[in-house]
C-alpha cells in the first residue's frame, strides 16, 4: 500500500530537504520503491538528489499546470536510487498561476493517480511557506513529517502548521494526519535544545519519533555533492541517524499492519 508523506514546516532551514532526500534514500537502500517530489521552487531536493535543476527538460511546474503528465517530466536518480519529480525556479510561476486556477488545491493530488500504485513510499519536499504548493502537497498527502530544530521558536511555528493542517483536514483531505515530529539539527550540549525537545515530548508523546538526527558537518556537506548522507559518508552519524529514522518508520508500519 501507498504512503503519500508531505516533508512541511513554513519555517525555513530546519531541515526539511535533508530529511526529504536522506529518508527517502534511506528507504530506496531498503529495496522500497520510492519517488521524491520536489515542490520548492529553490530546487534544492533535486540537486541533493544529483540533478541539475538548471538543466531540466520538464518539472514539477508543467505537471501542475497539466501541460505534461507526471511520468514524462519524473527522471531517475542514480545515485539515491529513487524516482525524482524535479523543480527549479520556474515553479514560482505555479504560485501565481494557482492563486486563480479552477481546482488549484488538488493539482498535485489528481497528477499522483497515474502512479501512485506504483510506489510503496512517495515523499514531497515543501517549500518554506504555507504557499498554494503546501496546500497541493498537504491535500495530496496521506501524512505529514515535521522537521522541528530545537529552540526557541520551534513550538511557535509548529501552532500555525497544525491550524493549517486542520483546516486542510476539514474542508479538503479528511484523511491527513500527522506522521510523526522529527528533531532536527541536535545538539545535546545546547541546554535549550533539551528542554525545547522535552516540551514536545510532553505535548506530543508517541508522535514524536525517538531517532533524532544529530547536527552534523558531513550531513551538512552532502547536498553540495548531489548525494545523501548514506553515499556520501555512510559511517557518518547523520547517515546512520537517517537509517534509523527508516527503520523506525518501517517497524511503526508494521505494528499498523
């Protein structure tokens, strides 16, 4: 069966991409079909996933203005060993264009019946904003996966996506839930950080996931190669974090199973 996972948090560099390219790597590495959508217009899922975003002949932007099916504009990525749907800097036209387009919040949903059967994970990368292209992931997705770095306006940004999330519940995907709360960037000697960590513990139990991904300078570096962790450096402790994560996944699967 299918899981749709939208990658969200309005707030930026708390690691969304990361997670994005390194878990659905992680889980391609476990012989998973998996397909990675790219829905930031920076482009930044599909260099980490070894494409060039200046080179691309299709993306994300014509699928969504239905000019193109989603099978003619996906491309392979070798090395991640997973199927992109890759974005550049066109996609910020799709903002616009949505802003006043007929059926403008299921776009991406409507795209993925072609070939959602053909994957047993499919992860979207959100832009930084609860943007029109957020709201075509959220309505697409079965879940959402929230990246959280521990400090100080963690919990702050984490209130306005769960509002969003509810009213995409209540008027357009009844189905959405939250997949689980990821930390990020840790660092266990930051004092805040353990006790930001400890407030969403408190306040989301279970959904929380137990791996936490480390601040890392290999993990850091990898995107600038066009790989994820697990080629780039796979005994470092972000790519060992990340194959915990879909480990973690995978076992919580199978006990829904």
């Amino acid at each position: 069966m299918t899981k749709a996972i939208a990658v969200a948090n309005q707030k930026g560099g708390v690691g969304k991409t990361t997670t994005s390219v390194n878990l659905a790597a992680s889980l391609a590495a476990t012989k998973r079909d998996v397909l990675l959508i790219d829905l930031d217009p920076q482009g930044n899922a599909t260099m980490g996933s070894g494409v060039d975003k200046s080179n691309l002949e299709y993306s994300s932007y014509d699928v969504l203005m239905g000019e193109k099916h989603i099978c003619e504009a996906m491309i392979r990525s070798e090395v991640c060993d997973y199927n992109l749907l890759p974005s550049n800097i066109d996609l910020t036209g799709a903002e616009v264009v949505l802003l006043d387009g007929i059926a403008r919040e299921v776009r991406l949903k409507k795209a993925l019946e072609a070939v959602k059967n053909d994957y047993e994970f499919i992860f979207i990368d959100c832009p930084p904003s609860l943007n029109m292209l957020t709201v075509n992931a959220l309505v697409a997705a079965d879940s959402v996966i929230i990246p959280i770095q521990c400090e100080y306006y963690a919990l702050e940004g984490l209130t306005a996506l769960l509002a969003t999330i509810e009213k995409i519940c209540k008027y357009l995907n009844p189905y959405l839930r939250v997949e689980g709360l990821l930390r990020t960037m840790y660092d266990p000697r930051n004092n805040l950080a353990t006790q930001v960590s400890a407030q969403l513990l408190d306040h989301f139990g279970d959904k929380v996931y137990h791996t936490i991904i480390p601040r890392n300078v290999r993990l850091a570096e990898a995107p600038s190669h066009g790989q994820p962790i697990i080629v780039y450096d796979k005994s470092s402790r972000g790519a060992m974090a990340y194959l915990a994560l879909a480990g973690e996944m995978l076992n919580r699967e199978s006990q829904i199973a």
